[in-house]
C-alpha cells in the first residue's frame, strides 16, 4: 500500500505544467490536411497545448524557395501561411524549426525519411541567410511583430546525426551563427535556440566534427546502462562557443529520449532502453549545466521525447506508455520549460503512413483520430492545479491556485519493470508481455481541510478502461476499419471507469485500486 497525504491548505510549491506548453508533429506538409488540424484543434482545447513543432518547413513540398527571373531570391509563403494561419486559429502557436534544406540550397543529394528531407548545409550561407531574414520578415508583416515575439526560433534538427545533418559540427555552428543572426536582424526580441541533438550519449561518438559509429561499441556491449556516463550531445562545446563569440542564445534545446538506438540509424546493433529514472535524471543534468554557463537564464525546451524514439514501437498503442508519460513527467516537475511529446498525432510520414490503424505510431491520436492511453495520460497531467502540494513514487496532489480546487494523479509503474516500458518492434508480443507484467496496488489519498461533502471524480485509465487497441482485436483488427467500427473503438478508447468520491468529516480519505500499468485522475467537482 502507498499513501499521498497533505492539508488542502498547506503552502504550495508553485509550478508550470511543462507538459503542455509543446507538442510535437511530423512534417510541415501534412499540417495541411484537414485531418490534422482537426486533431490539433482537440489536443490543444483537452491538454492545452499552446505551440506544435515540426520538421520541413523548407521542404520542396512547402514551395517556399523561389528565384525571379535575375536569380534572386524571391519566396513563396503560401502553404506556410494557411498552415500556421489554422495553427493560430487553433490556439496554438508554431515552435519554429528551421529546417530542412531547400534541394536548390542543398550540397547533398542524399534525403532522410520516406518524403525525402534534405538535410545537408546549403549550398551558400549568405542565401540561406536571406531566406531566415526574409522568412521571418514576412512573418512580422503578417501577423505583427507582438505576436511572433511569443514564438520560438530553433535551427535545425538532430544535426549531430549523419542522416539528419550531412556536414560536420563546425558547419552546424555555421548554420547556427547565421540563422541567429538573421532572427535578430528583424527583433532583437525574437527567441532563438539550439543546438537540437539527439537523445544523451555515454561515450565519444559525437566528440569530433562528425559521429564516429565504432564509439558506439562499447555502450552496446555495457553490461548496465545505467551505471554510465549519460551526457547531452555537444551542448557543453555549444554553449561555450556561444559564449566566446556573443551569440544569441535565448533557450536550449535537445532530445532526451530514455534511449540509445543511434546505433540503427545505421543498421547496425541492438536497441538500448534505458531505466526508467533516465528523463528526469538528463534533466538535472541539463539544468545544472545550464545554471553554471554563461546563459544561466537561458530556457530549457526539450523539443522531443517519448518512451521510445520510432514511430513503428507497437508499446505506442499500450497503456504502460501513459503510465510512463505520466511518471516521467511528474517527476520531472520543476526541472524544464517544456518537455514535448513526439507527437500528437499519428499522421506522420517519416517511414510512409502506417499501415495498420494501430501500428506503434508516436501519436497520442491514432491516424482515425482515436484516443491512445497516452492521450489521456497527457489528458490527466492537464487537469491538475498550478500549487504542488505533495508528490511521491505513485503520483502527486496539486491545487489550483486562482480557487482552491484540488486534483490529483495516481499511478501504478509496477516494481518488476526497472526499465523505461521495454519497446515492441515487428509484432506486438514484447507490448502484450510487458502489459502483463507487475502487481495491483492500493494508494491510500487522504486531504485534511476540505469541506465535508466535497465531491471528488475519479477516472481510472487501464488495461481494461479507455484502451483503444484491446476493442480493436475485439472487432477483429480490422486493416480498413468502416466508419461504424472507428465509431465503436473510439467510444470504448473514451468510455473510462469513473465514480465519486465525498469527503467525510476528517477531508477526502480514499482508497483506489490500481492494476498494473493504472493511473487514476481525481479532480474536486466545482
């Protein structure tokens, strides 16, 4: 048995939800489609999210890189203005990621991803140079410069990784001073950040001016993970050059996935998951870090994240990877600005569109539009209250401050799994064994101070309340779902246990239930 217990009027511990400031999303492109709005309309309304970003903004597909008849630069801003025109209807502001190459800038030919990203240096600086400038001069003619002063300005993408970045980190520094100072040219006031790398590295392989693979060998053969050296990838080097030359540096931003598959980029080696305190112990790192170099002040986004870096990881689609969004975020409070979820939604092209309506996508909405777990994990970390009251192992008790409501997140990350949830490649098999494992547990949530008949709503996501996949192998696992069935998945994906509590004469004193992989939201009914 674990218990959570606090006075509804003990003094809080102030704090953002840095769960919900940035979510993720595939490619600029598929921001077009009307689907794809409409599922970002909904994130933003039920998890609050308040900006998205994305790769390709320069792709070939966006149109945006045009020449006049003299050869002179001369952009085209269409696509990109309907998009981020339903972005701002939507609520939600764009978290600028400036990439990837025009082909006309490109140095390389070679692409990433199955839409064929280039992902080289240009071709020349000084055009890419005027491209930012001009990109985000129209961006203040447009929507003023009041507005676009809330965005944020990030270059590039993963550069420390050959398929994301064909050139060396002295060229990635490069591309940095020149975007930077193009983002500043227009308002000194604009955000502009990096360097964007890859998920933290226990070894060498990113110390020289290009990855060195064979570095990799000995993280691969370690016989615990955990007991090594995890660092962020070239942020110290990063900051101290930003430091040395005065360059603009106004948050930091990197990749702290939970694990090391950089290895399969290459198609070499196995998939490393790491334990499942490693978020939250990158982050106190990376504050640290931070607080003791020349930006102390700097903001910290950590743009992706998720139980696993591939967006074919059938553990994706299972409650135990809500289990472990709430856990890691909750754990994490007090240590970032934001830490994105990659993604929400599973209209995402990086391997094709995926083939089966659930397919270990990184969407919290499947491509139907159908709630994952880890929609309402994200759904649940929203609805708590701004005062941290108390917060242990099995979750934590908030107040709001603007009424005194209080609202709690309970979970159950069984103790046989010491890792982040094992991931599920090829078949489900690894997903299903995972979900079976671990123990039920009872949390004990007593709050003094609050009124007798208080009423309080419990909502319990399980195994078998609000998962979207058990009701789709339930109709068969259908590949081409009719609209009845999408129907049917989607009202079982939404139809969690719920019931009321009331507070007695002593405040709330309740006891729940949690299955292995549960998490429970309770919220004081206004």
């Amino acid at each position: 048995m674990a218990d959570l217990t606090v006075d509804a009027h003990a003094p809080g511990e102030r704090f953002s939800h840095h769960w919900s400031l940035v979510v993720g999303a595939g490619r600029a492109n598929e921001g077009l489609r009307a689907d794809w709005q409409r599922q970002l309309r909904e994130v933003a309304e039920v998890q609050g999210f308040r900006y998205v970003r994305f790769h390709g903004l320069f792709h070939d597909d966006m149109f945006v890189y045009r020449e006049d008849a003299q050869g002179r630069l001369d952009p085209s801003f269409q696509y990109i203005d309907t998009l981020f025109d339903a972005m701002l209807d939507a609520g939600v502001r764009p978290f600028v990621e400036f990439g990837f190459m025009p082909s006309q800038l490109a140095t390389a030919t070679r692409t990433a991803f199955w839409w064929g990203a280039n992902c080289s240096p240009p071709t020349d600086f000084d055009a890419w140079e005027r491209l930012i400038r001009l990109t985000v001069e129209h961006w203040r003619d447009r929507y003023g410069i009041d507005e676009i002063r809330q965005w944020y300005f990030e270059v590039w993408n993963e550069p420390n990784l050959r398929p994301f970045f064909h050139g060396t980190k002295s060229e990635y520094i490069e591309l940095y001073r020149r975007t930077a100072r193009a983002v500043k040219s227009v308002d000194g006031a604009l955000p502009v950040g990096g360097p964007a790398t890859s998920n933290f590295v226990p070894d060498t392989r990113f110390d020289g001016e290009t990855e060195d693979t064979s570095a990799q060998i000995d993280t691969r053969e370690a016989p615990d993970l955990d007991a090594l050296d995890w660092k962020p990838v070239w942020l110290e080097e990063f900051l101290g050059i930003a430091a040395s030359e005065g360059l603009p540096l106004d948050f930091v931003s990197t990749h702290p996935y939970p694990t090391d598959w950089a290895l399969d980029e290459h198609g070499q080696g196995a998939r490393l998951t790491r334990g499942v305190d490693a978020t939250p112990a990158d982050l106190r790192l990376l504050r640290s870090l931070v607080d003791a170099s020349a930006f102390p002040d700097a903001e910290i986004h950590l743009t992706e994240w998720s139980s696993s870096s591939s967006s074919r990881d059938r553990t994706h689609d299972y409650p135990q990877a809500a289990t472990y969004v709430v856990k890691a975020n909750l754990d994490s409070i007090g240590l970032v600005d934001s830490l994105s979820y990659w993604t929400f939604t599973d209209i995402f092209e990086e391997e094709g569109g995926g083939q089966l309506p659930f397919h270990g996508g990184f969407g919290m909405l499947s491509y139907h539009g159908i709630p994952k777990p880890t929609y309402h994990g994200y759904r649940f970390l929203a609805a708590l209250g701004d005062d941290l009251l108390t917060r242990s192992s099995v979750g934590a008790i908030t107040r709001d401050s603007t009424d005194g409501a209080i609202s709690a997140v309970v979970y159950n990350y069984p103790d046989e799994v010491t890792q982040t949830v094992p991931a599920s490649f090829d078949t489900r098999e690894n997903a299903e064994r995972t979900l079976a494992t671990g123990s039920a547990r009872t949390t004990t949530l007593r709050v003094t101070g609050v009124r007798p008949g208080t009423r309080f709503r419990v909502e319990l996501l399980s195994p078998r309340s609000g998962n979207a996949i058990a009701r789709w192998d339930d109709l068969g696992s259908p590949l081409n779902p009719t609209r009845d069935q999408i129907a049917a998945i989607r009202e079982s994906a939404n139809d969690l246990r719920r019931w009321e509590l009331v507070a007695g004469p002593d405040g709330l004193d309740a006891v729940i239930d949690l299955p292995a992989w549960g998490v429970a939201l309770v919220t004081q009914l206004r």
